[in-house]
C-alpha cells in the first residue's frame, strides 16, 4: 500500500511538471534587424543581450504572457499613457514599475524610458555619435543635462568600448523613427 502511495505521488509530480513544461513556454526572441551595416548589425546584437527592450520597447501581453511590443520598438515609454501618482513606497520595497516597463518611480521621483528610435524631434534624430557616447559614459542625458535616472544601468553600459558604443549608436540611427514625447521625469515629493 505504502509503495502505491509513493508511485502514485511520483505520477502526480511528473505529470503536474509535464502540463507545467507544455503551458509556459518561453518567449520568442525578437526578429534580427536586417542590415547590411556591419557596424549596426553588432549594434542590434549588443542592445538584444544589453536587454534594451527589456524597458525602451513598451510591453504588452502576447499570447505567451508579457512581451516587448515590436510596433513600438525602442520608442520609450508611451506619450498617451499617463501614470497616476504612486503610493509612498515602505521598506524593503526600493521601487515599481509600470506594467509597460517604461515609468517606474523611486526615491528618485518617477522616471521615463527614453525615446531612442531617430524621431528628429521625440528620440534620438539630433543626437551625434559623440553626445550618444558622452550620455551614458557620463550618466547625463545629451551628455551634460540631468541625471540618467534608475533604473538605467548607465553604470555599467558607460564600461562599453566606444566601437561598441558607436555600433549601438548605428544601430539606433537605421531603424524607423516613431513620433512618441516621452514625458520629463518627475521629482521626487518634498520630505515633511
């Protein structure tokens, strides 16, 4: 009896990780960028592992679950999506983040994903390779202006080479440009 208990347990086990194995199914990598540009073909591989969509490219909820919204790639947090204030945050939470990935608010105050496709006038279209690079080695939006806020991990992408950078850069430069203002970044509330 107590051997039929164990091997119907086992049973139940393999069976509930079988149906866990065939329901969550892991998401499909975005399509390759095609580009004869050597350079901006190392750009599109370096911001697919740097995790650029993970917060650049709005999300959705695809038929897999959560998912980057290609239509809006790299266009930043959405203009027409306007975040209602946030409820103070207690310890140990250290911030949120909006269901798009795009707006997310700490002690920081509430920043937005910019805009990188090259829309002259709500992305990247004015920027120079050189402002491109001085931005994230210097974590100063243009390269000279307010803080890059969290959670950009400039900290880190600033230990990029400069032909990295510069591939990255060509990258963005070749893929279409889309009209999205993303808002300014809010301060954070004054303390009492």
């Amino acid at each position: 009896m107590k051997n039929r208990s164990i091997l119907s347990l086992s049973a139940l086990a393999v069976l509930g990780l079988t149906a866990f194995t065939f329901t969550f199914q892991p998401i499909a990598a975005p399509a390759p960028i095609q580009t004869t540009d050597v350079k901006a073909t190392r750009g599109a591989y370096l911001v697919k592992i740097m995790g650029c969509h993970d917060c650049h490219t709005p999300w959705k909820v695809g038929p897999q679950g959560p998912e980057p919204d290609m239509t809006r790639m790299l266009s930043g947090h959405p203009q027409d999506l306007v975040m209602p204030p946030v409820a103070p945050h207690k310890e140990p939470w250290g911030f949120v983040g909006a269901a798009t990935n795009t707006a997310f608010s700490g002690a920081w105050g509430v920043s937005f994903t910019a805009n990188l496709t090259p829309d002259p006038d709500t992305g990247l279209g004015k920027w120079t390779e050189e402002t491109f690079i001085r931005a994230i080695r210097t974590g100063r939006h243009e390269g000279q202006g307010r803080p890059i806020l969290p959670p950009m991990p400039y900290s880190q992408y600033k230990n990029a080479t400069d032909e990295d950078l510069s591939s990255i850069f060509s990258f963005l430069r070749s893929i279409p440009a889309i009209r999205n203002r993303v808002p300014q970044p809010i301060d954070p509330p004054e303390s009492e």
